[in-house]
C-alpha cells in the first residue's frame, strides 16, 4: 500500500506537523464514503424488503381468486427473499387447497415452530402460530403417520417413499403420509437396498424397521508357508560324503574335456587333411591362410581340453580311492526344490 504524506513543516527537534487542513478533508472523504457504503446497504435491503413484500401481495391476490398454483409460486418466492412466518402460513394454506395435505400438514407444522421463535422478539407472530396450529389440528385427522427406524444404518443411507426423498436426520420424528399402500426404500452406496410395503391408514401411525448388519473388518489371516518338495537325488542320499561328491564332480569335468578334445582334434584333422588335397609339396596360396590359422586354433582348444579331461580324470580316480579312508563322515545329501538347490550336510 502506497503512502502520500500530506505537506508538513520541520519544527524543533525536526518533527513532522501534518496540516490541519488535510486532515480534515480525509476524515471527510471517508466518513462520506463510508455512509454512501451504509446507504447503499440499507437500500438494497429495503428493494429486497419491497420485493418479497410485492411478492406476498401479489400471492394473496391469487389465493383469494382461488389460483392456487400462482399463489402458491409467490408466496415460496417471498420467503425465498425473506423467511417470514406469515409467508410460510399461506404455502401451507395453498397446499391444503390443491389437496395436497401431506405437504400441507408438514408446512403448518414448520409454520408453528418458526412462528414461536420470531414470537420471542415480535408477539405479532403469536397470531400465526395460534393460527397454524388450529388450521393444522383441521386436517391432521386425514393423513397418516409412519415412524421409520434404521438400525445400524450404513454411511450415507438415504430413504426414498415414492419419488419423495427424506433425509435420515427427518426421521426422528413420524412422518406425514397420504392414507394408501406405499414402498419405502433405504439404500446406500455400495449395501444392496432394503424396501418394505406399508398401508397407511387415516390418522393412524404406523412403524417400520430396517436392520443392517454392521461393517465387520475381518483380520487379515496369515497363511502358513507351502511346504516344500525337496526332491534327493537317489545316487547322493547313500551317505557319500563331501570327498566322494567331489570325486564324481571331477570325472564328469574331466569325460567332458576328454570328449570335448577328441571332436575339436577331428575338426582339426579334417581341415589339415583339406589342405592337404588342395596344396601341392606342402606349400599353400595365401588364400588358404585363414583356414590354416583356423585349423591351428582348433588343433590348440584340443589339447587344451586334453589336458582339462586328463586332469579331471586324474582327480576323480585319486579322490575316489582316498574319499573313503579320510575317516568317519557325516551323509551328504543334495535336494531339488522349486527354483533352487540344497546341499545338506557335515563337513
């Protein structure tokens, strides 16, 4: 926010002396802007005042023509404006004459209790309430009453009569109903909806029960863990122990390197004996060159393997001959299970 100081004179000891004049024409500006505020909230108050009040008159004119339905149109739109007793008495009294004396027992009854409290600070409205309540003592004998009780009713419930929907906190009290056979349904989001039938009788009261079970939440139930299917390996469940696994562990690594030599050694004597038919005198073209390193690579991996096969032979023999005499051992047992391997034992 922007300040603008208004003239001012240094004095002694350098204070600031606004000028007298300005002062008093801001403390003007604003008391006038403030009462044109005030007038202006005071006038729409009173074009307000004179709606409804138009409203109401035009609402009267209608109902002593007996055009009800137009009546009835002003008067909810006077109260609409302002919720005056009197406005309320005249919905009731328009309803009643269209027949519609349900609606009508529930407006004088609302009539009654408005009327009581604007009482306290205007007894003119004791005549309205005297009113209401002898005009609803008149037609009260032709409706019947329906007391609607939830137990354990779920969030969000709702009651619907027809295509009449009442709130669940209306149902303290017995509800006004036209006399004849009626649906009365409660539903809720996600609670399949209960309905029941019900005669009502004139000046009669009658009751309805609705039970829902409560919500339970159930504990979260903890399933034991599946019990697995370890499979032993018949050949390492004889009480072989950790020497004697690792003796067969050995000859298969070295049948494997045996094999795997003899095939790379008769891949690299076929290429030799290729080269053989096609050089003469042991002498090659340079174009042959790759198929010579070639067979030397192969002729390399063989002897490699030979000696991986030799080796793991020996080992096997050796350790199958000495495993037994390396004293008592515990059994060894090796198992399959689902997606992973056991090896059991003491070593």
């Amino acid at each position: 926010m922007r300040v603008v100081c208004a003239p001012y004179s240094r004095g002694e000891g350098h204070k600031l002396q606004y000028s007298r004049e300005t002062l008093v024409k801001r403390s003007a500006v604003a008391v006038l802007g403030a009462g044109l505020l005030l007038c202006s909230v005071v006038a729409s108050a009173q074009d307000l005042a004179t709606v409804a009040q138009q409203r109401f008159l035009n609402g009267l004119a209608h109902f002593d023509a007996r055009r009800f339905d137009a009546a009835l149109e002003d008067f909810r739109g006077s109260y609409a404006i302002r919720s005056s007793p009197n406005s309320r008495l005249y919905i009731a009294r328009a309803l009643r004459e269209l027949g519609r004396m349900t609606e009508a027992v529930t407006e004088f009854e609302t009539t009654v209790q408005e009327a009581r409290e604007h009482a306290q600070s205007d007894p003119r409205y004791r005549e309205t309430q005297t009113a209401a309540t002898q005009e609803l003592a008149g037609i009260e004998p032709r409706v019947g009453r329906l007391r609607i009780l939830l137990v354990t009713p779920p969030e969000g419930a709702s009651v619907q009569i027809a295509q009449r929907v009442i709130p669940v906190a209306a149902l303290a009290l017995p509800i006004a109903m036209d006399p004849g056979e009626h649906t009365v349904v409660v539903s809720s989001p996600g609670v399949p909806a209960q309905s029941q039938q019900v005669t009502i009788v004139a000046a009669g009261t009658h009751a309805l029960r609705f039970e829902f079970a409560p919500l339970v939440i159930a504990p979260p139930v903890l399933l034991p863990a599946p019990e697995r299917d370890y499979r032993v390996l018949p050949w390492l469940a004889q009480g072989h122990g950790p020497v004697r696994v690792l003796a067969f562990a050995a000859l298969g690594v070295g049948l494997v390197g045996t094999l795997a030599s003899v095939g790379l050694g008769a891949a690299a004597q076929g290429q030799y004996s290729a080269l053989q038919a096609r050089c003469s005198n042991t002498v090659c073209p340079l174009a042959e060159a790759p198929v010579i390193d070639s067979g030397r690579t192969l002729q390399t991996a063989a002897n490699a393997m030979l000696v991986v096969g030799l080796v793991g032979l020996a080992a096997g023999v050796t350790l199958s001959i000495v495993g037994p005499r390396m004293g008592t051992e515990r059994a060894t047992v090796v198992a399959l299970g689902a997606g992973s391997v056991h090896w059991m034992g003491a070593f």
